[in-house]
C-alpha cells in the first residue's frame, strides 16, 4: 500500500538544562549537565491518498546534515507501530540514544522511512528541539555574579514575600527561561522551558510537572508530562504529551490530543489522541476523534473514531460517526467498514439503521418506535412511525371528547363541490406534483383543525369514510330497488313465456278449425 502523504504534528524533545549544586558557586563549568534522557516524542499523521491510514507498520528514522544527501548522524527502527485515523506516536532515541553534539547549533534534518516507502522532503530540526543545547549552556549569569553573602533578593511586605526586582521564577536550576522578557517567566515544573531561545516572549508559565514547555507570549502549561503550548496565550492544563499549537487554545488534558498550528479559538477537554484542525472548534473528550481543516466551528462531544469535516457541523457522541457536510448533526454507532455517514447539509442523523436501530421519543421517555411521540392527550398521545414507515396516530376514544354524530349525505354533497387539484409546492421542483384539495376550501366545507392553512391527515380520511358510508347506502338502496325490478322483470318474462305458449296453442287450434273447414267444404266449389 503506498504511502502518499506525511503531516508532523508533534516534535517534542525531552531534555534538560545543566544544573547548579550550589547558589553561591562562582566557578561554574559550562559543560556540567545533569544526567537526563536524549528521546523525541515524534508524532505523526499519516494518509494513503485522501484517506487516513489504520494498519500497524514498520518505521525507521535517520538523521542528516543536510535536507538532500549530506552526512547521517544517527539511525533508528522501530515496529509495528500503531497507526489509528492516521496518528502515530513513536519515542525517538528509545532504541539507539541521541548525543547531545548532534545538536551544536547547526541544521538537521530527519528523514521518515515508512513500511518499504521513504518520505519526502525530509523534516528540518526546529527551534524546540535545540533545547537539547541547554546541556552546554555557555554561562549562568546570575549565578556567576550572586555575592557569597545574602543579597536580599526576596523581601516580606506584610504577609506576603515578593522579590526585591522584577525576577523569572523557576523550581528547578534546569529548566529554562528564555529572552529578555524571563522576568515575567513562571517555571516550576522539571526539566521544563518557558519562552524560546530564538525569541523574547512574556509571561509565560509552566506550574509543574515534567519536560512542559510554554513558548509563546502568555502561554500557560500547567502541569503533566511532556506537554507544549507554543503559541500566544494557548494552554495546555496537564496530561501527558499534549500540544496546543493554535492562538488561545486550549488541552484540558488527556494524551497526546493536538490542537493544530495556524488555527485560533478551538478547545480540546480531554481524552486520548484527538485532533482539531480549525478555528472555533471543540473536541470534549473521548478517542481518535478529528476535526478537519474545512469544519470551521464544528463540535464533537465525545465518543471514538467521529470525524467532523463541514462547518459548524456537531457529532454529539458514538462510534464512527462522520459529519462530513455543514451545519449536520450526528450521533448513533458506526463500524470502520459501515460508519454512520453524513454527506447532505443541514441534516440531523440519529445512526444509519444497519448497525444499531434507534427509537427517538418526543414527550415521550420510552420509546417503542423509530419516531414516538407523546403519552396523553396533551403532548401527542403516543403518535409513532412504525419500523414499516407508517405515521400512526393516537385515535383511542379515551383521548376523545364531545362527540358530534354527522349526516353522511351532507358530507357526501360537500364533497361533489370540493375542488380537487394537482399541483406543486413552491419550492419544489415542477415536476413534483400532488392531488388534493387545499386547506382553505377543506376547512370552508368541514371547519375541521386550528388553522385553516392545514388539513390533518386524519380529517382527510374522517370526511372519505363518511363519503363512502353514503356511497355504500345509496349503492346499497339501488341494488335493493334493482332486485325488485329483476324479480318484477322475472315475472314478466315468465308471464310473457306463458303468454307466448298460450298463443301458440291458439294457433294450433286455429290452424285445426282450418283444416276441418276445408274438409267439410264440397269439392269442385
């Protein structure tokens, strides 16, 4: 299967400034670093065409000097790596350690081997993971020039103790406050960094945990493992491995969740390995869920595997649920083969009737039926669509009053006059057409519902039942008179069989006399 598209969404270095054993130490040896690990957190998106990738594959990583050709510094293979909705994470350095002097300042670039297809262009080595540098850090100025005697750097206003001058503030001698702007720093996790090396960002915190880095202006990470909040005023309040790339964004925590770079506003609340791509979005919780790049303002709720990829499109929960067009919402249990698939605008989608059918009740807190609606007569009296797609209504007598007995010849004259027309709603196209009469003349002729603008289906068939009863009687009143006229017509017809027997005995004897006569007559007469 080839491998067609690479994106690096997560490149976190693990790593350590030197330490100071003592404040007061004036001597300080610039290549005196505290023992920590040389790994890479690598994370990866990985796509086969337009899809994303799920399958367990082999990789391998090397490092060069240059982005073609150039020298290789370093190599290392990993297997059957986990890819879920195109995500991989893999710990770079776990196999075959880092040295330190790979990185002195000059580029490098990683190159990506996946299964028997290695990627291009290769990845440059950026800004973050030259914290690896920190290991030679070329002075310590304030400890080089702290006085051997108390200095009175903290003082006590009251209850409270504030330093003397504008101070960063750092629970570990190894992790790093960058820029000129360190004063405004908070960094009291391990091994942790504020701000950048390459830039002068300001207030910038990391409240504790471990190898956290808050990078840019007002980036907040508050504790966990692992975590980045690189860009301005983007948080990232604990878990492990989380990235909040996006401007005032927002991890609650989880694992490895990742808010992309470039976009602005968008929360994630929690959960493992979820993925917003746009702005103004919300992932709550739950697995492997996506926002795409398009679903500008989307929202999913939790659950695992759902993907929204139309603007302010919402997946309330579920398994394999894909709002792929805008403005729909979603929710019910999908497979990978068979998700719960959205591709119409403007749709509302509770599951897709192959996996698990649902039951949706209205009113109603038990619902038997695809569609029930109510339990009494004052919200819907139990109206459902049955499984077959029937619409059922609720027509006990119990939910019935005042009842009104009709003449069936009347209604049957009204409805000779009621005009019937074929016609289209507007809106539709032309060649959708219907028959039926209108509301204002049904309701002219029978007064029947609230609104004269509408006919209830029930009414429609009350009016023909009753139509039909004066048929059938009047039907019933002909054939009664026409039993009368066959037995009456029987009758003659065998009076008439008489008759004509009657007469043809008549003619015989007639034609007797006859012939007697002329026996009788002389002959020669």
């Amino acid at each position: 299967m080839k491998r067609t598209a690479l994106v690096l969404i997560s490149l976190i270095w693990v790593v350590s400034l030197f330490g100071l054993d003592n404040h007061n130490d004036l001597i300080i040896n610039t290549q005196d670093y505290r023992s920590v690990p040389l790994e890479i957190n690598y994370q990866g998106y990985l796509m086969d065409n337009d899809s994303t990738v799920n399958d367990t594959l082999n990789m391998e990583f090397k490092l060069y000097t240059q982005s073609t050709g150039g020298t290789q510094l370093w190599s290392e293979s990993h297997s059957n790596v986990i890819i879920r909705n195109g995500i991989f994470n893999v710990i770079l350095g776990s196999n075959n350690p880092f040295s330190a002097t790979y990185f002195n300042g000059n580029p490098l670039w990683l190159e990506t081997k996946i299964a028997s297809q290695t990627l291009s262009p290769r990845k440059k080595i950026v800004t973050v993971s030259y914290a690896v540098r920190s290991f030679y850090a070329d002075t310590a100025v304030y400890a080089q020039s702290a006085p051997a005697s108390p200095d009175n750097d903290w003082i006590v206003i009251g209850n409270i103790l504030a330093p003397f001058m504008d101070y960063g503030l750092s629970m570990r001698q190894t992790n790093n406050l960058w820029g000129i702007y360190d004063s405004t720093h908070v960094c009291l996790g391990v091994n942790s960094t504020t701000g950048s090396s390459s830039s002068n960002y300001s207030y910038c915190t990391v409240g504790g945990g471990s190898g956290n880095s808050a990078i840019q202006d007002g980036a907040t990470v508050g504790g966990g493992l692992s975590n980045i909040a690189d860009e301005i005023y983007s948080t990232v309040a604990g878990g492990a491995t989380n990235w909040a790339q996006g401007a005032y964004s927002a991890i609650g925590g989880g694992h490895e969740n990742m808010i992309s770079n470039g976009t602005i506003f968008s929360n994630i609340g929690a959960g493992f390995m979820n993925v917003i791509e746009t702005d103004s979005a919300v992932i709550s919780g739950g697995v492997f869920n996506t926002i795409l790049p398009v679903a500008f303002g989307s929202n999913i709720n939790g659950g695992s595997n759902n993907q929204c990829g139309g603007f302010f499109s919402t997946v309330a929960g579920g398994l394999y649920v894909l709002a792929l067009a805008p403005q729909t919402f979603g929710w019910g249990h999908g497979s990978p083969s068979d998700p719960v698939l959205i591709q119409n605008p403007n749709s509302i989608v509770f599951g897709d009737g192959t996996n698990i059918p649902y039951n949706f009740g209205i009113n109603n807190e038990n619902p038997l039926f695809p569609l029930h609606v109510g339990t009494n007569p004052t919200n819907g009296n139990g109206a459902f669509l049955s499984p077959g797609g029937v619409w059922t209504n609720g027509c006990s007598r119990t939910f019935k009053e005042n009842f009104i007995p009709l003449k069936s010849d009347e209604i049957l004259e009204k409805v000779l006059s009621l005009p019937i027309y074929r016609y289209n709603y507007k809106g539709e196209s032309q060649a959708i057409t219907h028959i039926s009469p209108v509301a204002e003349d049904f309701y002219q002729l029978f007064e029947t519902g609230s609104d004269p603008r509408y006919i209830a289906g029930i009414d429609m068939g009350g009016v023909a039942i009753l139509a039909i009863q004066e048929l059938a009687r009047q039907n019933q009143k002909i054939n009664q008179n026409l039993e009368l006229l066959t037995l009456e017509n029987q009758q003659l017809s065998s009076r008439c069989d008489q008759l004509e027997q009657e007469i043809e005995e008549l003619r015989s004897e007639l034609q007797t006399i006859r012939d007697d006569v002329k026996a009788i007559q002389p002959r020669g007469e």
